[in-house]
C-alpha cells in the first residue's frame, strides 16, 4: 500500500511564497514519474509541474519562473517551490507519483492567495 500525502498549503498574499511537500511512503519499489496538479473551484484539473525519475521537468506555461518542483531521493519527498504567487494561482494543488504504471494521489492541500 502506498500513501502520498501533502502538506505545506495555506494563506498566503500576492508576492508571496510557499512550499508544498509530497511525502510517499509504503510499498513502493520505485518512483517513475512525480508531478503536482492543481484545480481551482469550477475548473478541471490541470498539471501545473513534472519531473521524471532522471531528473527532467515540464512546467505549465503559467507557473514557469515563478514554481519549482524537486526531490529529495533520501527522505522520498517531492517539493513544489511557488513564488510570485498570484490570486489565480489558488487552487487545491495535489501530488502524484508513478510507479510501474500507476498513479497515485495524495489527497490535496488548499493554496489561497489572497489580500
């Protein structure tokens, strides 16, 4: 059994910054894929960061420069570093692993951002 879980989300202004953490833990022989997506009220989800097990990355148009997404192998933990927050970028963000084909979710974290 594997558990994904985030944490790190809260209140936050324009400008701002947080960091949210992807802990995985439980049966899992290997980490493919991580990524973190977000879905904001009313609107479907969509992939906002991804890397792949050598490293590589993608981000959506509208978080690059401003997000960072990284791992700390040792402590299987993947981070999303938000900068330069914007109020579009509230959302419940989520994390997601792949491991031998399959995805596994954690359950979501809350980002608001807001004067």
């Amino acid at each position: 059994q594997v558990q994904v879980v985030e944490s790190g989300g809260g209140l936050v202004q324009p400008g701002g910054s947080l960091r949210l953490s992807c802990s995985v833990s439980g049966s899992i022989f290997r980490l493919d894929a991580m990524a973190w997506h977000r879905q904001a009220p009313g609107k479907q989800r969509e992939l906002v960061a991804y890397m792949t097990s050598i490293g590589n990355t993608n981000y959506a148009d509208s978080v690059k420069g401003r997000f960072t997404i990284s791992r700390d192998y040792a402590r299987n933990t993947v981070y999303l570093q938000m900068n330069s927050l914007k109020p579009e970028d509230t959302a419940v963000y989520y994390c997601k692993v792949v491991s031998a084909g399959r995805d596994y979710w954690g359950l979501g974290t809350q980002v608001t951002v807001s004067s």
